[in-house]
C-alpha cells in the first residue's frame, strides 16, 4: 500500500468548502471544484514522498475525483472510442495544437464516467422520453414546440434549438414563472447564459436530484450537466469533451449533433448493488473500471485484485492521512478499520490508458 496525494483543480463553478471540509485542510476562499487522483496529465497524483503516482502505478486506464459543483457545469457529452480515434487523428491531421483552446479530441479514447452523490446532487442527465416532454411543454403553453416535437422527432427538436431555426427566446419566456423544476432551471440558466440554445434544450432533458449514495452513469453521447452537489467522479482517463453551451469555452454545434445519441433515457439513476453485507457495487458497463462502496462497521482487510484506488470519505483508513488515498497493487491488502465509508475504484481492463500514449500528436 502507498499513501497518494491528489491534485487540486480550482474551476470557476467549483465550492468554497466542501472538499477542504472531507480532505481535513483549511479552505482558502478559492473554488475547489475537483480533487484528482490518478496519472492523467492534466493533475497527475504523487505518492506522500512526492514522487509521481505513476513510478508505482504505471499508468492508470481511470481518473478518481472528488467533485464539488457550486454553480452548474457546461452542457456536454463525450465520444466513443471510435469517435475519439477518428476525431483526434483528424485534428491532428489537421495541425489543431493539444493546448488549442479549439481542440476538441485531445486522445484517441471514449470518456465513460460515474458521479457517486455524496449529499444531495442535482444533474442533468439524458433525455427523457418525448411523450414526457411533450406533455411538460404543453403545460407550458409551448403547443406548437410540442408538436414539432411529435411530428419531426427529438434529434430534429434539438438541432433546430442548436442551429437557431427554432427561436429559444418563447421557450425560454414560457418558463417565466412556471412552478416546475425544469422551468426554474431554464430562468436561472437564462440569467446566467443569455441567448444559449442549451439553455431552452434542458428542457429535453431529465433533472436528476441525487440523494447520497445514487449515481448517475454517462455512456458516450449522453448530453449532461452538473448543477449542484458534491459527489465521487470516476471516469476513464481521457480529455474528450464535446461542448454545447453554458460555458465561454469553444463550443462547436454541428460536432455535438454528431456525437449526441437521441435514444431516451428511461431511468438515469444507478442505484447501488449490495453484493455483500457493507459492500456496494454501481453498474458501469464498457467501462475500463468498477467503482465499490464499502460501509465499514467492523476491523476489515482488503485485498487487491488489480490496480486499485482506495479513498475513504467518512471516518478514516488506518495510516493515511485525512488528504490522502491509497494505491495498491494486484496481491496487496490494507486495513480498512472499524467505522469508516471506503469507495475502492479498480481497474477491469487491460487497453493502453489515455496517459501512457503521452498525448502525441
């Protein structure tokens, strides 16, 4: 077992507070948005002596995060793999430079990710149904988006929103006022992002609210956002965002709609498997990794099977520090004590991580 430090990331939309609070150090006024812990070269963690995570761990095919929403996340979905590798030999065929702020593909891999709710959790998470959608419109006096909606189908809806063919600006006023959630949504995302399609396509879109210990999955074209709440993120190791609004980042529409999967979501929470007593596993098909919850109550000894993170986020691991996580290798164990909650995040794949193709154009 060694003892990992994790990587800070101060994003705008990031809390003040809650991940100081979990990791035992003073909050500094800035936004912890993210805590890293993995070999991405974007944050890549150290051991506790300082030396790279990755002398001992080789290059690891996940990213482990804390992540701490104070104010929502841009609108998104991420490529499969066979996306991601023709779009990143695209735009390095292309000569787009890695730290271009226009590159979209900055590795050939898909980015599969699960967000664990730590306390209470609000997202946005795939599409819902259209007959649902239909009907929440209608209540807002959208008839004719409604029956646009029904006539031509979601993609079209969508891409009509996105290229402007559609005016977003009645949507957006329909949602003045109205007593639900996804109304609310709309008008405080409006304020913040006026004249942003992607504001009046939330509408789309289930609104997830979280409760501690529920996850939502985001498998390759689910178009998602985070709003508010503080949870667990693993994902595989890769930079592949394909961005639709809500943010001043590049966003490119005609890429989006490329990527977007427009088959609905009927259910978007993952809710825990008990496979033991204590012991919890979450659902991530296709993904290079299996994310575990253990609700210690008793002195416990984990075993490793392959190349595991082990992060504690109530009570304590024995020997590792309140900002520290633990690697271990295949064959190594560690006490996990008598009263702690411990999420062991394991590898499932042996494919070449994002890390280990050094990025090279």
């Amino acid at each position: 077992m060694r003892r990992v430090r994790g990587v800070a990331q101060h994003y705008a939309w990031g809390d003040t507070a809650a991940i100081p609070a979990l990791l035992g150090v003073p909050a500094d006024g800035r936004p912890w948005a993210e805590w890293w812990v993995g070999t991405h070269p974007g944050g890549p963690a150290t051991l506790d002596d300082g030396t790279p995570l990755r002398s001992v761990a080789g290059e690891l095919p996940y990213l482990l995060k804390l992540l701490a929403a104070d104010t929502p996340l841009s609108l998104q979905t991420h490529p499969d793999t066979a996306t991601a590798q023709a779009g990143f030999a695209r735009e390095n065929a292309a000569g787009v430079d890695l730290a271009d702020a226009r590159r979209i593909y900055r590795d050939p891999f898909a980015k599969p990710e699960v967000l664990c709710a730590l306390t209470p959790f609000d997202a946005l998470c795939g599409f819902r149904p259209e007959p649902d959608t239909a009907a929440l419109l209608r209540t807002m006096g959208l008839e004719r988006l409604a029956t646009h909606l029904e006539q031509r189908g979601l993609e079209a809806t969508v891409a009509g929103l996105y290229r402007r063919d559609i005016d977003a600006a009645p949507v957006v006023a329909a949602c003045a006022g109205h007593p639900s959630l996804h109304a609310a949504l709309v008008t405080r995302l409006d304020a913040m992002c006026p004249d942003d399609p992607s504001v009046a396509v939330t509408l789309f879109l289930h609104r997830v609210l979280l409760q501690p210990g529920e996850a939502i999955y985001l498998t390759p074209g689910n178009l998602h956002a985070y709003v508010h709440g503080f949870g667990v993120e693993v994902m595989g190791a890769s930079d592949n965002v394909v961005r639709g609004g809500l943010t001043p980042k590049h966003v490119d529409v005609d890429e989006l709609l490329r990527v977007l999967r427009f088959e609905p979501l009927h259910d978007p929470v993952v809710q825990p498997r008990q496979v033991a007593d204590g012991e919890w596993s979450y659902d991530t098909p296709d993904a290079p990794f299996a994310v575990t919850r253990l609700d210690v109550r008793s002195d416990h000894l984990h075993t490793a099977r392959t190349r595991e993170l082990v992060l504690c986020t109530a009570g304590r691991l024995p020997d590792v520090a309140t900002d520290e996580c633990a690697f271990l290798a295949p064959g190594e164990s560690m006490p996990l004590g008598a009263s702690a909650t411990v999420w062991i995040v394991a590898e499932t794949s042996d494919e070449v991580s994002v890390a280990s193709s050094g990025f090279e154009v």
